[in-house]
C-alpha cells in the first residue's frame, strides 16, 4: 500500500482528491451496520445498500465499480493497511467492522492507479486507538423488518507504558429483511493489537471473522415493482436463492525507522473465505452438457506481501521524499459447480457439474516521489507496474465436457503526476494525471456468453486514461472542496447478460466518464452545522460494440449504440445534513438525499426513476449510575416514498429492480463504563 499519497497532518498538501469520514459522524446516530451508512457523504462515492445481504452492497466511486453484481468492484478496499482486495480486484466490505473504526478515508481519481489492480478509487478503514483508561461497552440496536443487532467492545491501552491499543469487537445481526425471502444473520468479530517496537518501530496485529447467511430475494420486473414492492421473484421462491459466507483472516503492519531519513513499512496478511450460494437456473437451461450447475461452492485460501522503503530528506535543498516498494498477493480457490435440483426436488444440492482450482497472482512494484521545489509548490510522481496471472485447472473431465484448463496473464504500467500549489495557508489548488489498469476477476472469467466451458479468454482488461483539477480549502467556519475529472477507458468491462443470479461479460470499445464534484461543510450558527456534497457524473458509451443479448451466442447480436449511458450510473447525486446541537451531549440532524433516474441496460430502454429521500435522526449522551449512556433513534425514508435502492445491471428476464424501504425506524442504546 503506498502511503505517501496521503498525509493526515495536513490534507491541503495532497495533490489529489482525497476526504476523511471522521469517526464520530460514522457512530453519530448510525446503527453501523453498513458502509453506505458513512460514505455517501464524500462526493464522488455512490454506497447503494441492495437491502440484500446475499449480494453486498454497490459501491461506485466516479461511476467505477457501478456494473458490480455482488461484492465491490474497481474500488480497492483497506483495513489499517489490509488488503479487502483480491490481486483480479474483486472485494468484500461485509467485514468492515465499524465499531472500531477511528475514521474512514477516500481517494479518488488517478491516483488510486498507485495502488494497484482498481481504477475508481481506494477506500481505508483505520481503527482506533484505545482511550487512556479500558472501556468496555454493549449496545443493543432495533428496528424495522425484525432488526436486531447487538454489540460488545473492550478498549484497553496495552503494554507497559500504556502507549498500545487492545481492541476487541463482536457484533450480532439478524434481520427479516425489508422484502420477502430477504431474512439475514451475520456474526462479525475481530480483534486489534496495536503497539511500539523496543527499536523505536511500530506494529498492528489485526484479525477479524465473519459468519453471513443470507436469502436472496433477486430483483423485480417493472410490473412486479407495480404490486408488491416486498416480494421476491418466483425464481427465488422456487430455488430458494441463498448464499453462506464464512471467512477468517489475520494481518500484520510493521513500520521501522533505519535513521538517516530512511524507513521500511511491511505488510502481511493471510485468510480463508467459503462461500456457497444457490442460483435460480432453471433446471432445462443445466442441460447443456457443459453447463457448470445452479449451486456455487467456493473455498478461497489467499495471503500476501508489501515490503516499502521510504526515505525523507532533501533534494536541490528542498523537501523531497521517496518511497518504493514491491506487493505480492495470491488467491487459491476451489470451485465446484452442482446441479441445483435432484429428481423434482430444486433448491437442493445435486450432482456435481463443475471443479476446478484456479489462482490469481498479483505481482506489482512501484515507486513513488514527493517533492517541493519552492514554498508554496508539491509534485508528486509515481508509477506501478502490475502483472496479474490466472491459472485454472479443470478437475471436471468427462467424454462430454473436456479439459478446459487454461491460464491468462495481463501486465501493466500505470504512472501518474500530481501539481499542488498551494495559494494561501488555508486553499490549495492542484492538477493530476495518471494512468488506469484494471483486469477481469476470476468471477468474470467463469463464465463465456458461447455457451462453452473454459475461462473467457476474449475478455481483456479495461484501460484508462484520468485527469482531474481541483482545489480545497477552509476557513474558520467553513471547510470545502471541488473537483473536475475527465476518464476515457479503452476496452470497458461491461455485464453481457446476468440471468439467475449468474452473469457473463464482455468489453465495449471505449467509453468516457467526466463530472464535477462538491463539498462544503461548516457552522452555520454556534449550534447549528451543516454539511454537503453533490457529484455530477456524464458516463456514456464513445462508440458502437456488440454484445451477446441472450446466451449462449455464437455471435453478438445485440448493438449497443455510441452515446448510450452507462447503466447503474446516476447523471446527479446529492447529500445533505442539518444539525443541531441545542446542548453539548445532545445532537438533532436532518439527513438528506436526492439520486437522479438510473439506466438500467446498456440500451437505455428502462430505468430506474429519480428520487428524494429523507431521514430524521436523534442522539443524546448521558452519565447514570456510573455507567455512559448513548441512546439514538431514526426515521429513515420519512416521508414513505417509493425508492430503488439499487439495480442488477442488464438482468436477462427484466428483473432490474431492488426495492428500497418506505418508512421505517430504528433505535438504539449503548452503555459503557470506564475502568480508572
């Protein structure tokens, strides 16, 4: 992970778009069950909470990531220092515990390039330290549609002078879900050692674990979203549509001072994620004989590596830094493929259709400068050189299906360069530019529109080329912030089809994404504070490709025109808060959203209408009986309107559409007590 694209000292010296969800206003009258919860107060971030725990959130950031079908996509994902990442970019946000979280950061833009196989963006969760004397604290949180969450936390300094952090998290979920078939439990637990080494070095231990099972109500045609709005497609019914999640990893950070202004940061990680999910195939479509099944059974083993060197001194007798480094991940997996019916029985494990071991190895180096070459000046210079293999070993061998063992490799060089001038003590202006470089995931080559088994070997990896100027600044009352940004990508990695649950993907030729992104924040009176952003995002197709409109295609039949938008996508998003602090332990907020029409397909022929949403929420802080009460409630929705939360991108049977909640409440109450 590069870390010198990103000061927290001073924000106003980063020649790039980069904001900070401070750890309070992700605790301030949440329920912390989401990352959508958090985020969408940062421009340019778009969190879409699916009310879908089979198939995560979406998360797009300058409209990467939006065709994701299940987990996030193009986005790389952090854990203080730890990947959330796979090396062929695909990512997980289920466990993200934000209990713990001490502040949420966002990097958009070219810049990201740095980091590896993502071109939207890099979103890094840092967790706090302890407070000075152990804290421990339970919180029970209800709501609607049967929500239950209830938490536990130990805050502990550590070590003998104090200066560690021990921190322990365990969180509870259940939920009947918003709409039929929807019902949910997740167990989440993770535990964080933090301290200093006897050499002046510092180290992080973390180590978290997830238990998910989820239903799957699928999307909604539009004559289904006309009726009930709650249910749940036959096909869900039908094949009782699930997914289980189990998933441990533990993570090391190391950072060492070598003196003379040198220093070395090492980073390693390993853990285990099973997940198995049954889809609505119909049982006539598994025929084929090579069709791989209607059940997903995978076991992933992965682990990786970052070693970086940095050294701080000057050049030309200016400040400059350099950092350099090389990051090695691996992800083994073992794919099996079942039918999803026995006999007349469906929803139910049936022979197996599919077997595979595939790995995905990411070998990256990359190096990085920082330098001012006068007072008020920063240049910022980078490159990272990314080799992405895949192997897969087909273990499923029969007369009728042969061995479709095959492997793939995609390379890269992706630089980027930064500008800040910095005008006053409190504005900064800043130009960059860079490269873009993102590879088909493992789920992306699973599948072939053709019909055939074997990876899609004719998906290449989608290439851009960003820029973006900007300028941030405060003052005594007020912190702002704006951004525009212009993306071509070459080769766009598009949703083909996605039928039951299952999806295939292709390229387009190439496609434009350009936009403006705003922020302000401040005291509006000494109890009243406000905050605000808004992103305007022109994302459309540059020229005419053809896709394959109902697989298995021998040949692509569907045209998709030059100058279509592209689907997922929102042209405005807005995000607003009012608050008022009549006392200081006592906070009244009034939150606001509003998401222009979202085009469901690549032929722009529905879509999903615009909206404005709602929500009131309440939060008081109080001392009783020795304990630290924290009590919240909120109203989400307030004014009950129909909202598509999110959309399944070219879904082959029309069913577009996942449906947000009307009105509906929460409350919550924490109690604490401090060991002095």
């Amino acid at each position: 992970m590069v870390t010198a694209t990103r000061q927290p000292s001073d924000d106003l010296v980063v020649p790039a778009a980069v904001d900070v969800v401070d750890g309070r206003d992700v605790r301030l009258a949440q329920p912390r069950i989401n990352l959508s919860e958090s985020v969408q107060r940062i421009p340019g971030v778009v969190a879409r909470d699916r009310q879908n725990y089979a198939q995560d959130q979406q998360i797009s950031i300058r409209g990467f990531g939006a065709r994701a079908t299940f987990g996030v996509r193009g986005i790389r994902m952090y854990t203080d220092g730890i990947p959330a990442t796979m090396p062929d970019g695909q990512g997980q946000v289920s466990h993200f515990l934000l209990d713990a979280a001490d502040r949420i950061e966002v990097l958009r833009g070219p810049f990201s390039a740095l980091y590896g196989n993502a071109s939207g963006g890099v979103i890094s969760l840092f967790t706090a330290d302890a407070p000075v004397d152990p804290f421990l604290r339970g919180e029970y949180v209800t709501g609607s549609d049967g929500l239950r969450r209830g938490s536990l936390s130990y805050h502990a300094p550590w070590g003998a002078d104090g200066e560690g952090s021990f921190l322990v998290d365990l969180v509870d979920l259940d939920t009947d879900g918003y709409r039929d078939h929807s019902a949910a439990s997740r167990r989440q637990g993770q535990m964080v050692l933090k301290g200093a080494l006897g050499t002046g070095g510092r180290y992080t231990v973390l180590a978290n674990s997830i238990d998910l099972e989820a239903d799957d109500p699928q999307g909604l045609t539009r004559e289904q979203l006309s009726g009930d709005r709650r249910a749940a497609s036959d096909g869900a019914w039908t094949f009782d549509t699930r997914k289980t999640v189990r998933q441990d990893q533990v993570g090391l950070n190391l950072e060492q001072a070598l003196g003379g202004g040198h220093g070395l940061a090492f980073t390693a990680y390993t853990g285990n994620r099973e997940t198995t999910q049954m889809l609505s195939i119909p049982v006539f479509v598994q025929q084929r004989p090579l069709h791989g099944g209607g059940a997903i059974d995978l076991d992933r083993d992965y682990f990786g590596g970052d070693l970086r060197w940095r050294w701080e001194g000057d050049w030309l007798d200016r400040p400059f830094s350099l950092t350099a480094g090389y990051s090695h991940e691996v992800s083994d997996e073992r794919r099996l493929g079942f039918e999803n019916f026995i006999g007349d029985r469906v929803g139910v494990i049936g022979a197996l259709r599919r077997d595979e071991d595939n790995q995905v190895t990411g070998r990256d180096v990359y190096v990085q400068a920082d330098w001012a070459p006068a007072e008020r000046w920063r240049v910022n210079v980078g490159a990272r050189h990314s080799r992405i293999e895949f192997e897969s070993r087909d273990r499923f061998v029969t007369a009728a299906n042969p061995d479709d063992s095959g492997s793939l490799e995609y390379s890269r060089t992706s630089p980027v360069i930064g500008v800040l001038y910095r005008a006053t003590p409190t504005l900064s202006l800043y130009a960059n530019a860079g490269a873009g470089f993102e590879t088909p995931t493992f789920a992306e080559l699973a599948y072939r529109s053709d019909g055939l088994s074997g990876l899609n070997s004719n998906l290449d990896p989608a290439r851009s080329r960003n820029a973006e100027v900007g300028l941030r600044g405060r003052n005594e009352r007020f912190e702002y912030s704006a951004a525009l940004f212009h993306s071509r990508t070459e080769d766009e990695i598009v949703v083909a089809a996605n039928e039951g649950g299952r999806s295939t993907y292709a390229n387009a030729e190439e496609s434009r994404r350009q936009g403006v992104e705003l922020a302000l924040a401040g005291e509006l009176a000494p109890d009243w504070h406000f905050a605000t952003a808004y992103t305007y995002l022109d994302a459309e197709y540059a020229d005419d490709f053809a896709l394959c409109g109902a697989p298995p295609c021998a040949v692509d039949d569907l045209i998709i025109q030059g100058g279509r938008n592209i689907p997922g996508l929102a042209k405005h998003f807005a995000w607003g808060q009012l608050r008022w602090s009549p006392l200081a332990d006592t906070d009244v907020m009034l939150e606001g959203r509003f998401s222009d029409r979202v085009w469901v397909n690549d032929d722009n022929t529905e879509s999903a209408p615009a909206y404005a949403s709602f929500d009131l929420a309440a939060e008081r802080r109080f001392r009783w009986a020795g304990l630290e009460w924290r009590g919240f409630a909120r109203i989400n929705n307030l004014f009950d309107r129909d909202v598509i939360g999110s959309v399944i991108v070219n879904e082959g049977n029309g069913r577009y559409y996942e449906p947000a909640p009307g009105r509906n409440w929460m409350i919550g109450l924490s109690a604490g007590y401090s060991f002095r």
